[in-house]
C-alpha cells in the first residue's frame, strides 16, 4: 500500500496555506499602508518606487527554491506591488481635505450673508462676459438685481482663445465691477489668471474665479490658496473629475477652505453643442467633497437654446447654483456673443427656473 495522500487530505492542506497566505498577505497590506502614511507626511508627491521595487524582484529571484520559475515569482510579486501601491493610494486619497471622508458636512459658504452650498436655496451667478463699459455694468447689475441675483459676475481679465482678441480692461474693469456690484447690493466675482494679478484682483473681488484653461495652472491655484476670498475654480476643458478634485485640493491645501467647484462642460467628439455638460462630474462631486457646486450653463453647451433645460437638469442632480451670461446687447460684446443673454432671455430664464430656486430641502 502507497502512503499516497488524498485529494482532500492535500487540498486541507491547500486551504491551510492560503488562510497563511492571506494572513501575510494582510500584515504585508498593513505595512505598506505605514510606509504610504510616512511618506505623505514626508511630503512624497509620488508614492511608486521602481528601485525599491527591482531591488526586492532580485532578492526574490536569488532567494528562489523553486518550484516555480524565476518568472512565476516576479509575475506574482509585481502584483503584490501593484495592489499595494493602489492601497497607497487609495489611502492617501481618503485623506484628501476636499474628501468627505475627511469632513462629512457640507461646507456653506457665506460670503457677506450671501450663503452658497449644504441646504441653502441655490445661488445665481449671472452677468456679462466681459466688463466693457460703466453703462454696460450699470445696467446689468440693476436688471440683476430686480431679479434678485445676489452675485455679479464679469471679466476684467479674459483668457481669449487668439491674443488678438479683446483682453479685458484689467484694473479698471475691476473697479468698475466691484463698485456698480456694491452699488447694487451684490457680490462681484471676476477671473484671475496670473499669479501677479491675486493681490489686486482679491482687493476688489469678492469671489476669485479660477478659469478653466487654468485649472492645471498649479503655481495660480497655490497663489489663490494663499488669499483671503473664496475660490469659483471651474473644472479644465479636458480634466477628469479627480483632476478636477485635485485642483481644489491645492488651494485647499494652501489653508483656503472656500472653494466652490463648477462644472462648465468638458470636449468630447459632439459637434452640436460646444461643449458637454458632465451632470455625472455634478453628482459625484457632490457625493466625493463636501465643497459646493454650482453649473456654468452658458459656456456647458454653447447655444442659448438649451440653458434653460440644462439648468433644471443641474438644480435636479444637486447643484448648488447656476452661473450664467447675461449682458444688455449681446449681439455687440466684445466675447461670447453667441451665448450670452439678453434682458428679455433672462426674464424666461429666471420664469422658468423661479419655481426650482426656491426648493430648499429643510435641514
Ligand atoms: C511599500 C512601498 O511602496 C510601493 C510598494 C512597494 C511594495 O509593495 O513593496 C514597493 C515600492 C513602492 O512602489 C515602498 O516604497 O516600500
């Protein structure tokens, strides 16, 4: 008689080896989540260490008894390196000051008694593109301000697509927003988007508006972190929502807390709207941050036809406000003439959207 072992006898075995498989496995796991812990507080932007990974590959490798190929062994360890580094940085990423894991409230803004975020009533951000004159800003604040429009919005500083095209007045234009939006009884919010341009743009702004070309521009959203007004950071062209997300987080991470994050479309291969509203970056923004969020309807499509569908879409999945153009004669702006609205349009939209405005889910 052989003294051969059963299957079963050997698959207990098997189980047995993979309960202390696992066991390692997670000792390992733990140990890891140490070292990813150490080096975020060393400040370590970048957690894989090829080396450190290629040296351990080698010892493997000479330590090696067999039965299974040098190969085998790197394959299955490479593994380990990877699903550890992901628990790296999974974890890392938990600790995120954006992250609602960190902070599980909403954030509520309030800027001089205007409340933006958590169970407040959504906000409007509205006014022209650019501020091109004392009449044109005048006019639009006090329509804005029959309508109720708390903040006003309007470009000093314009990142245009050719350099040809109209810059902005700069710091006039800063004066003449922030004192017709005074006047008004309203908040001014304008674009910043050179570092060299924070201190002053912050002197008269009550809202930074961080663009979205500018939204991987790091060193401005270091700077903007550094100032004392809250952030309107607008998602990039082409960001993801975790680079979006990022973004925010180097502001937040300078000490500035008052971010409010706007999703304003992204590219995709669509031909009839200029741009694609992300309602999905909306709610998952909303869901992954505590931070407020608010929808640019009228550079999310590009055509005026379709503002007020995508507003009520916004308000529906969450949205913390609506941010859009309106400007006394658009078909004479000096930008975006094809999107703006005029007075009579924002009647309808403001018609149209009264009646979503005003739902605020009690706390
Ligand atoms: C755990 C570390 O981080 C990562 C994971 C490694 C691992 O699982 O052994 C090795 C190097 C890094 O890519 C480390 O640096 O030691």
């Amino acid at each position: 008689m052989t003294s051969q072992r059963s299957i079963d006898d050997l698959r207990a075995e098997i189980d047995q080896i993979n309960r202390e498989l696992l066991t390692l496995m997670s000792k390992r796991g733990e140990v890891v989540a140490l070292i990813g812990h150490a080096k975020t507080q060393e400040g370590r932007p970048n957690h894989y260490d090829p080396a450190r990974e290629e040296q351990q590959l080698r010892e493997l490798e000479a330590l090696n008894p067999g039965p299974f190929p040098a190969s085998t062994i790197k394959t299955i360890f490479k593994e380990i390196f990877k699903a550890s580094l992901a628990l790296e940085e999974s974890n890392d990423k938990k600790q995120l000051l954006v992250s609602r894991k960190v902070k599980r409230e909403d954030t509520v803004l309030d800027i001089d008694g205007v409340r933006i975020g958590g169970n407040e009533p959504p906000i409007i951000i509205a006014g022209p593109c650019s501020i091109e004159s004392e009449e044109q800003m005048e006019q639009t604040a006090a329509f804005l301000q029959g309508k109720g429009v708390k903040i006003l919005r309007g470009g000093a500083y314009k990142p245009r697509t050719s350099p040809y095209g109209f810059q902005g007045m700069g710091v006039d234009g800063l004066i003449l927003g922030s004192s017709v939006a005074r006047e008004h009884g309203q908040l001014f919010i304008t674009e910043v988007m050179d570092t060299r341009d924070v201190e002053v743009v912050a002197e008269y702004a009550d809202i930074l508006q961080i663009g979205a070309r500018n939204m991987h521009n790091f060193a401005l959203l270091r700077e903007v972190g550094r100032a004392r007004r809250p952030v309107l950071l607008k998602r990039g062209l082409s960001a993801t929502i975790e680079e979006w997300l990022y973004a925010a987080e180097y502001i937040l991470s300078e000490g500035n807390n008052e971010v409010i994050l706007c999703e304003r479309g992204i590219r995709t291969y669509e031909k009839w709207t200029r741009n694609t509203l992300d309602l999905s970056a909306v709610a998952l923004a909303k869901q992954e941050t505590h931070l407020p969020v608010i929808v640019d309807v009228t550079h999310a499509a590009g055509r005026r036809d379709l503002l007020i569908p995508l507003a009520k879409a916004a308000l529906a999945v969450g949205a913390d406000g609506i941010h859009i153009e309106v400007h006394p004669s658009p078909a004479t702006a000096l930008s975006d003439n094809e999107q703006q609205l005029d007075f009579a349009g924002y009647e309808q939209f403001h018609a149209a959207l009264s009646s979503m405005m005003r739902v605020a889910t009690p706390a």
